[in-house]
C-alpha cells in the first residue's frame, strides 16, 4: 500500500510529468530541449533506479529530436491526433502510478514477502464470445458452460492489487466487451489505473466509445490478423469491416488503440507486407500485439500452426525491421528471448516455442 511519502513524491512527480507534458503539446519542438532539461534536473542522479529511468529517457529524447526517426512519427502521431486528457491520463496511471508508485510498493512487498509482484494482471472478465474463430478455445464453449466473474470480484482483484503496487490490467476472454458496461464501471471505481482489453471489436460501438472518452483510462487492442481475407477466413465473414469500423469510431473521438495480430501458416504474408503494416499506421493503430496460433480443442486444425521459418522470420522482421522502421510500438509475445536457430528451425509444434518470460 503507499505511504504517506509515496503519495508525497507522486504528487511532485506528477506536477513535473503534467508540466513537461502541457509543454510538448503545445510546442513539441520548442519545448523538447526545455522539457529534456527539467527533467533530468528534476530526477537527480545517486539511485541505481532514477540512474536507469533516466538513462532510459535520455535515451528516448534523442530519438525524439530525430528528423523521420520513427519512434519521433509515434509521438507526434500522439500529440496531433489523441484527446489531449486521455493521453495525460495514460501518462499518469502509466509511467507515475505503475512505473513510479506502483515499482515503489512492489519493491517493498516484494522484499517482505519474499515473491515477485506483477506490473500486471490479465484476466478473464468471461468465457463468452460472440464469434467462433478456428482453433479458440472459447469457441469449444456451450452456452451452458460460460462462466463469468463478477463484478465485485473483478473490482476486488484491482484494489488487491492496487495495494501491491499494480495499476495496469489487460483483459482476456472470451469476448471482453460482453461485459463492457461493467468495464467501464471498473475504469470509474479506479481511476488511477491503466486498462486495456483484447476484443475482436465487432461490440465496439459509438456509445461506448463516448464512455471511453468519458472515463479516459481505457485502451483497447482490436484482434486483426491481416486484411480482409485473412481476417475474416478465421474470424467470420464480414469481421474484418466491423473491425475497421471500431477503428474509425475511436479515430474519429481521437481515442487510442492497438492492435492484436495472431500469425497463422496462412496469413504470415499477409501480417508482415508493408502494405499491411502501412494501412495499420494509417487506421491510426499506436501498437501492436503479435502472437503465434495455438490450436485449442480436438477438431482446431493444426495446419493452421506457423512452421519453424515463419516464426523465426517473425523475430527478425519485429526487432530489425518493424521496431526499427514503423511508427508503432511492437510486443512480440512468444519470441522475447531467441532460440537458437538449429533448436528454432527443429521446433515443430507450439508447444516448443520460446515462452514469453
């Protein structure tokens, strides 16, 4: 839980991220030199832990001050096209209350309990959905066999972990937006923490993108696995349009969001094409998700599993291409450690894969 002084020093640090951030939305240019020096005055030096932030931002402003640099592209994207008060709320639940805060009471509780805190937690709000994707394992589930948690127990798994030190929580499904109006319940009871959920996107509508710009603190990230063929070739004639119409909705009340890309065997090309990426930049997607397909039940089918080539293609295209080119922040799931290619090349099944800690 945070002390008096953990509130005392979120509170300064909170006015110095709010001022730099006024700064840079107004003049990101003129003001990026300004901001780059208060800070660094402001963090001071002697802590192994402001020493790595600082380094860290450091190194992010010299991309920043970068002419076609692509990281610049993402924050002037951010800067000329999201809702000035969602983005500083992002801000303060992000980088003051989970990275600052939150780090702050996770080394404590850490310590005194002798475990590892989570900068997250993902969970299943429901094991509904209302489509039937090849090889989802939610699509093996009856109507008589959907669970959800409730309400309060979904609101009492954030304050708990709220108390030691987590603000950041992803939601998972079935289909997250099911439960959408409790969602953005959540969002309300807890302001000072960061959601996001992974949606197919077909429940996103114009009300409830009027309730993410009301609520400000939730950021969805749209499942699309290429254009329209290969998208809807698993997800369901006409998915890919209604996706893109979700998309269009947020862009349109200048809403953040993402994207959550599943590569198969059959839609690799499709997922990694320029025009592909290109067209997720224009929709005004900031990041991207990458996952492999994991067939879940008897009748999935497997040929849809990416052979040992197109995954490690995938690791080489995310981190010299993508993260290095594209305006986009990219999170490639299962391939954060490499494999080394002999082993990468004979992995033949999912189940060999590299996981994601």
């Amino acid at each position: 839980m945070a002390t008096v002084l953990d509130n005392i020093k979120a509170k300064a640090i909170s006015v110095a991220v709010n001022k730099a951030f006024d700064m840079l939305y107004d003049d990101f240019d003129g003001n990026l030199p300004k901001v780059e020096s208060m800070i660094n005055k402001f963090v001071g030096s002697g802590d192994e832990i402001n020493d790595a932030q600082l380094r860290l931002f450091n190194m992010i402003v010299g991309y920043l001050k970068t002419p076609g640099n692509n990281w610049r592209e993402l924050m002037l994207h951010v800067v000329t096209n999201i809702d000035r008060e969602v983005a500083r709320t992002f801000v303060n639940n992000f980088f003051v209350n989970s990275v600052t805060v939150g780090g702050n009471i996770q080394r404590r509780v850490n310590d005194a309990e002798g475990c590892n805190c989570p900068w997250a937690i993902l969970m299943d709000p429901t094991t509904r959905c209302n489509l039937h994707c090849n090889g989802c394992w939610a699509a093996n589930y009856t109507s008589a066999s959907h669970q959800d948690l409730t309400f309060e127990e979904l609101d009492s798994i954030i304050t708990q972990g709220v108390e030691m030190g987590t603000y950041v929580y992803l939601f998972t499904g079935g289909e997250p937006m099911t439960r959408k109006n409790d969602l953005i319940r959540l969002c309300e009871n807890h302001p000072d923490c960061f959601f996001s959920a992974f949606t197919n996107g077909t429940l996103v509508d114009e009300r409830f993108a009027d309730e993410m710009l009301r609520v400000k603190n939730f950021m969805p990230a749209f499942s699309i696995e290429g254009f329209e063929e290969a998208t809807d070739s698993r997800r369901g004639k006409g998915t890919f349009q209604k996706v893109t119409h979700a998309m269009d909705i947020l862009r349109e009340r200048k809403l953040p969001f993402g994207a959550s890309m599943c590569y198969t065997s059959q839609n690799f090309d499709s997922i990694v094409s320029d025009e592909y990426v290109r067209f997720l930049v224009d929709k005004g997607v900031l990041f991207a998700w990458i996952f492999t397909y994991m067939p879940v039940g008897l009748d999935a089918p497997t040929e849809l599993l990416a052979t040992a080539d197109q995954r490690a293609a995938m690791y080489d295209i995310v981190r010299h291409n993508w993260r290095n080119n594209v305006p986009l922040f990219f999170a490639d799931f299962w391939k954060r450690r490499r494999v080394h290619g002999r082993l990468h090349r004979r992995c033949s099944s999912i189940l060999q894969s590299t996981p994601p800690w």
